[in-house]
C-alpha cells in the first residue's frame, strides 16, 4: 500500500515521497474476528506510486483545488507491478466515491451543509453530487450550524441518513448543543424510540497556518458525550470505507477528516468495501514497541518509523482509526507483544484522546507494560499563525525517534 | 365570530371572552388590518407584487391578516357555530385530560411518587388542545419541557405518560425520559427537551423529511409539523435560525410560541425589545399571526389556517399564542414574582370554563354530559396512577440497551468480542 507522503514539517524538513517499503502486504488482511461484525474485505493493493508531488499538494483554504496536481483514475498507473486491479484517487475523491455510492444506494442519504452544493464542498468532498442528486439531496445551508445539525438530527429521527458537514470541524462547537444532547442522547432519552443515524463529517487539524480557530481538534471535546461513536480517516482507503460505514450504521457517527490529508493519493480497489468502525488499522508491524496514532500523525509517525528502522528499532504501528470506542483487542496484542506504548496524536495534551488512551491500556494492560505509556500530543497552546511557531506546537518526526529510544532503553 | 385576525369582520357568533383585553401597557394587538391578505390566500395579491420573490421585503414585512375562508365556510353549513358538538366534546374531553393530569401530577410529585423538574402545563391547554386535535397520527409535535400535555393531546396514553413519570418501565420512554423527554415513535412526538430552543431545530429537521419525501422520494407526504415552545426561546439564537431555515425552503412547520410572559421569574417584557413575537415572522417572509391563546376555538381556527398552509406546501408560520400557566414555572418553583392580579385576571379566562360555557350557552351540550366526560377523566387518571404504582421499576440490564441503536458502538474489548457480546452487557454491569 503506498500513499504519497505530505510534507510534515515546515522548512527544512525532508521530502519523503517514496513508498512505504517496510509493510508486507500479506500481513495486513486481516480476517474478520468477530461473529457480528460487518463483513469487512479488506484488500490492500500494492499499488506503487509513480509520480511525485511537491508542495502544490498542500490544499489552501482560500485557493480551489490545484486541477492539476489531480490525477486521473485507473488507468496511468502505467508503472504499477500490481496484479490486482484499482483506481487512482486522491482522498477528497475517496470520500466523495463512498458518499456518492451510498447515496446512490439509498435515497434517504442526503447532505447537508454550507456550501456543499453548488461549490461542491470546500474540500471538493461533494463535488458534482447537488448536479446528480439535486438541491434538496445536497442541501446548501445558510450558516447556522447549531440549527442545521439540529434539523439533521431531526431529519434522521423521521427516517432520513443526513451527512452533515461542518465545513471546518471548529464551527460545530457551535453545534454542541445539539451534537451533545440530542444527537447524543435522544435514542436513550426516547427509550430507544428514535434512532439517529447521521454522519457528522468535516475537516479538523492543524493545517498550514490557519490559525489557531481553524486549526482545531475537536475529538477531544466530544469524546465524553455517549451515544456517539467517532473515528478518524487517514488514508483514501479507509476515508473511503470509514466514510460508507458511517452512512451505514444506525449510531450517530463523526468523521474526522484532516486539512491536510485531502490530497493524499492512493490506489483503491474498484470493488465494494467497507471498513469497520470499530477496529484499529495495523499499518506496520514490529516487535520493540508499539505506536498508536491517528489521522496526520501517522505520517509523521512513519516518517520517524524509517529513521529508527535504519537505527535498528522495530517499531509496530497502529492507526487506531475509532477514535471512541477504543479497539482494545488490536491494541492490547500489541502491548501484550512488545510491551511498550507510544502514542502520537495531534490533540491537546489535556483531556485528549491520547489521554484516553493512557487510562484505557493502564487499565487494561497494567500486566503487559515495562515501561510507562508515554504519549506525545501537541501543545496546550491554542495553535500560533506563525510557521516556526506552528511547527513546535505539532509533534515532530524527530520528537517520536527520541521518545522511541527513550522508552527502548 | 371573533378571529384573532380581523375584528372587524365580526359576524353573529360571541366571542368567548368579549373584546381582548390589553393585558400589557403596550397594545399587543390583532395584526392591524391592511390591504395584504394572509399569505395562504388562495386570493391573489393585487397590492403588493410579485409575491414569488422570496426577498421582496415590502410583500414581507406587512402585517399578515387571516382570511377565513375556513370560518366562513362553516358558517353558512352551521348556523354561525364554529364547532360541531362533536367536536365541542373532544376538545373539552382533551382540555379536561390535560388539566386533570397535570393536577395529579401535582398531588404525586408532593407525595414523593416522582422527582426532579417537573413543569405544568395548568392553564395553557387551549393551546395544545387547539392545535393538536387538527393533526393527523403521522403529523409531528415538538415541545419542550412543559411536554406532558401535548403528549396526552398527541395521543399518548396518560398510563404511558404517568408511569415515565414515575420513572417505570411501562413509561413511553421506559423511564430513562423522565418529564421533560416524553417522546413516542408511534404518535409521532418527537420529544421533550430539556433546553430551551434546542427542539426547534429537530422540528424543521421533521419538517424538512416531509418536504423530501414528497419531493426526492415521490411519496405522498402531507405530514407538517408544529414546534411548541415559550417566549422566553423568542429571544435565543435556534429560534431566529429555524424561522429562517423554514421560510427558506418552505418547510410544512408550524411555529407555536406558547407566550404566558414569564420565563421562570424573568417577565417577557424584561426581556425582549420587542415584544411582540408575531412580528418577528414577516421579517423573515413568513406569516406572523397573534392570538387568544385562552380561547380554544380561536386557537383552533387560527391552526386550521396555518396547518393547511402546511399541508399546501406554502411554508411556515409563526403562531404567538398569549396564553398564562396558571402554576409556577415548576413544581419547585415558589412562583412569588407574579402579580395576584395579573394570576386572578387569567384566572377568569381559563379556557376550560370558556369553553363549557360556549358549549352550554350554544345548546351544543348539557351539564350532566360534560360532567360525564370529567369523571371519566378523573376515572382515567386514577387508573394511569394506579397502573404506574403497580408497574416495576427499569432493571440493572436496561442501563446499556440504548445507548447505541447499534450496540457494536461499545467497542472491541481486550479479549476480541465486541462488548456487547459480553453476558455482563444484558445485565447491565458490563464495563464499556
């Protein structure tokens, strides 16, 4: 599986574009362990990229989607050594795929939010539907978002499957009203009467330079509301999966998705697949020590991967993916393996998910461990505009080797 | 006949109350009649054109004046009565219900037999009992705190109301709701909320499936929806938002302001700029429409306009009903800052006794049938209590059950089984 890398770091930091040459395919498809779950076939596509990209990827708020850093579909990977067929797609195009085949499954998946229609998302995610779908499928709204969170809710307990955007994850603290209490609460508070299968969906994370309210990382305040399930997508493929299986599940779901991450190119396979919501992501196993992760800093986190790879550490990497609930099974075999933890998130140090995580492995895990979890999130500092800045508030490549050796000594 | 629209289209019928009294010292009044018609006309404007545009400001900020084609329709079949008397009975009978219910409520909550908030709704039945009886089992209602009367309207059995409010299983909720979340799936209540405001947005989300049923799914849908809430969430964000949002997509909602001037000790006019609510609709291209809300059958013409409005696919109006809870706030609330004159005023509009009176004086019922509907009332509450005695309290295992439709929301444990596989779950000890 390869997918191109972003740039991390600010200046000064190493363009790494090549593939990922230390995942072993076979090791990834995993079967399905549990007699509920959804039958999840997974198929990874050693697909190799063949082009690189330099900063263009990097998507600006104010400027529309660079056309040409967009890559066609399926068929220019000329230089693909794979078997297996794809496509091509970038991760904005990812989610725009699951939405539109949900959408085209069933009809009571619409959309909502601003500007997702006649300016087609302004991440491109809904991009053409409102001209296949129509107005009403792909609701442009006016900025309201408490109000049209709420309608959403609404709309699902009378039987509809909205998608709710916050155009950027930071604007629905202004829905917390309705996120927390009736799209959170209303199935136990109605005796589980109505259900609210909605999707709240939206760009969050530190991006490049949006300053400190566009560059937030909201997961943290909603973990505590129950009812809700959260995951993170990182990758086309499972941005593409998450994104379907959120539509799909009866459970209120929000999906985080990245400023960052939207042009990250990956080929996918042209079959039907869903992921699971609740299962971790193994992306590259070791023995030393494991590291969880989620969203943008899994990149970093490979990054540093093949730092220490080439100083000689095996680390095993998991992007945890839910974000609430925790795949305990996935990570505590982990930690039973190698018996250290890492984590690397982007959220506030205070309160975040990798304080979460802490609580749940000690809890769970306290046998296991030979060395305290250690966790790496980013400053409690609302997120500077300057670059330099910025940069120190985010965790660095060279700051997970260290705490990596730290913890292996 | 008295409209709340247009005095002076008065007719033979009596009004219930006489002429409305100024019960503030500014002059709420009826909408001032005008040139322009009630926007659901099926009259052509001729004044103000092109009445398509939705931004034509100057169609929209006029005051809206109710035509009742309704009204007069029944009056040339019914000899100038605006009701049959078998419709008389059924409102009397709901208005009864409620007003019996919230009073044993009362008797229950002092007796220790439920906890917490519990809102009364004494007083203000005309409203509930006016606009609820016009809708259909698939029409929606959302309320707010002060829910258990529109639940009993919107045909939720007093048991099922009483016993959530004991906090039993049997409740419509199985007692995780409590007073203020009383919602049914199969009478289409959607709630009961806690907050105020925060159900507005899920009525124009009930409104908008209506739209795209009829619209996206070609079905026939001709459900609307009436949101029920206070004048003290006239002056928060989701109301102004929603109004907005309705007007927009021309939305099957009716916007229901239940004003009885007090927020909890805060009086309406402390509060708001301006404050007559009814205004606040045309600003946003809707209809705003003032009424006695003490007066059933005012109410229920008034609804009969804005419901069918709905129904036609014309859009949203917004209904000030002025109206008095007879009680305090809450069952806590020791309601000190209110004026005896001011409670002694309304008191001699209670709604009931108004519409007793129409119904005798109009020779549509006698005393001793009306009686008969009361003891059956009190016969029906009694019983509700006594079922809601009798019934168990919730068990250990409904603590998880519905927290997630999907239960696999809990998460994979350590040892690979989703939780909610774990036995521990159904009892309710299991750790998520």
């Amino acid at each position: 599986m390869s997918a191109i890398l972003l740039q991390g770091a600010g200046a000064g930091a190493a363009t790494a574009l090549s593939p990922f040459n230390s995942i072993d395919p076979s090791k990834l498809v995993v079967p399905s362990r549990s007699s509920l779950s959804v039958r999840s076939k997974r198929y990874v596509v050693a697909g190799s990229d063949s082009k690189s990209f330099g900063s263009s990827l990097i998507v600006r708020r104010s400027e529309p989607l660079i056309p040409n850093a967009v890559s066609a579909k399926a068929d220019t990977a000329a230089s693909s050594t794979s078997s297996k067929p794809g496509h091509e797609l970038l991760l904005f195009e990812a989610l725009q795929e699951g939405l539109e085949e949900e959408m085209d499954r069933d009809p009571h998946v619409c959309v909502m939010g601003e500007d997702v229609g006649h300016y087609g998302g302004s991440y491109k995610v809904t991009k053409g539907l409102a001209d296949k779908f129509g107005d009403l499928r792909v609701l442009d709204t006016p900025i309201c978002e408490n109000a049209f969170t709420g309608m959403g809710i609404g709309a699902a307990m009378t039987g509809l499957r909205p998608v709710i955007e916050g155009m950027n994850m930071g604007f629905l603290l202004l829905a917390f009203n309705q996120i927390s209490n009736n799209c959170g609460m209303l199935h136990y508070t109605s005796g589980g009467q109505f259900t609210i299968p909605v999707v709240i969906r939206g760009p969050g994370g530190v991006g490049r330079q949006l300053g400190a309210e566009h560059s937030q990382r909201l997961e943290s305040y909603f973990q505590s509301i129950p009812g809700i399930q959260m995951v993170a997508c990182s990758t086309p493929y499972n941005a593409k999966g998450l994104m379907k299986a959120a539509i799909r599940s009866e459970n209120p779901v929000i999906l985080f998705e990245h400023v960052l991450l939207y042009n990250l190119k990956e080929t996918i396979p042209d079959e039907e697949y869903i992921c699971n919501l609740e299962e971790a992501e193994m992306v590259r196993p070791g023995e030393h020590i494991t590291i969880l992760t989620y969203s943008r800093m899994r990149y970093h986190v490979m990054q540093a991967a093949k730092t220490l790879v080439n100083k000689g550490y095996d680390p095993e990497v998991i992007d945890i993916r839910s974000l609430k609930p925790f795949d305990l099974y996935t990570i505590g075999n982990s930690v039973k393996k190698t018996h250290r933890v890492l984590i690397v998130e982007e959220c506030m140090r205070t309160g975040g998910i990798g304080a979460s995580l802490t609580a749940a492995i000690n809890e769970n895990f306290h046998d296991y461990l030979d060395a305290p979890v250690m966790c790496l999130s980013s400053q409690d500092v609302p997120t500077p505009y300057a670059g330099t800045l910025e940069e120190w508030t985010v965790v660095q490549p060279a700051q997970i080797v260290t705490a990596v050796e730290q913890l292996c000594q | 006949m008295a409209t709340a629209f247009a005095p002076t289209k008065l007719t033979a019928t009596v009004p219930l109350h006489g002429s409305q009294e100024n019960r503030l010292l500014l002059p709420i009044r009826l909408a001032p009649l005008s040139s322009s018609s009630f926007l659901g006309s099926t009259r052509s404007l001729t004044v103000n054109s092109p009445r398509r545009l939705n931004h034509s400001n100057a169609t929209r900020r006029s005051p809206v004046v109710a035509v009742q084609e309704v009204v007069k329709e029944k009056q040339s079949t019914n000899n100038s009565l605006l009701i049959t008397k078998e419709e008389g009975l059924e409102l009397y009978e709901d208005m009864i219900l409620g007003r019996s219910f919230e009073d044993m409520c009362a008797q229950m909550y002092y007796r220790g037999k439920m906890f917490g908030f519990v809102h009364l709704y004494n007083g203000q039945e005309a409203v509930s009992t006016g606009f609820i009886k016009l809708l259909t089992k698939s029409d929606s209602v959302v309320s707010t705190y002060r829910d258990h009367v529109h639940a009993l309207s919107k045909g939720v059995s007093a048991r099922a109301v009483m016993s959530e409010l004991f906090g039993k299983v049997t409740g419509c909720c199985r007692g995780q709701g409590g007073s203020m979340h009383m919602f049914s799936k199969e009478h289409n209540m959607l709630g009961g909320f806690a907050f105020i405001g925060e159900g507005i947005p899920v009525a124009t989300g009930a409104a908008f499936s209506s739209k795209y049923r009829r619209e996206v799914l070609k079905q026939d849908c001709e459900d609307v929806t009436v949101a029920f809430f206070g004048d003290g969430t006239c002056n928060n964000g989701q109301f102004y938002e929603c109004l907005n949002m309705a007007a927009l997509y021309k939305l099957p909602i009716i916007f229901v302001v239940e004003n009885n001037l007090w927020a909890i000790g805060m009086s309406h006019l402390r509060a708001t700029s301006d404050p007559e609510i009814w205004k606040k609709g045309p600003a946003f291209g809707m209809p705003g429409v003032h009424v006695d809300g003490m007066d059933v059958l005012k109410v229920r013409e008034v609804a009969k306009e804005a419901v069918t409005r709905a129904r036609r696919g014309e859009g949203p109006t917004l209904v000030e009903c002025e109206t008095y809870r007879f009680r305090g706030h809450s069952l806590a609330d020791p309601d000190e800052l209110r004026d005896a004159a001011e409670k002694a005023k309304y008191a001699a509009r209670d709604p009931i006794v108004a519409l007793k009176k129409y119904l005798i004086e109009n020779k549509l019922a006698k005393e001793a049938e009306l009686k008969s509907i009361e003891k059956k009332i009190d016969e029906l509450v009694e019983e509700a209590v006594e079922f809601a005695d009798a019934s168990p309290q919730p068990g250990r295992s409904q603590l998880l059950e519905n927290v997630f439709a999907d239960p696999k929301g809990f998460g994979i444990g350590p040892d690979g089984r989703y939780r909610c596989e774990d036995p521990k779950f159904t009892e309710g000890t299991a750790q998520v």
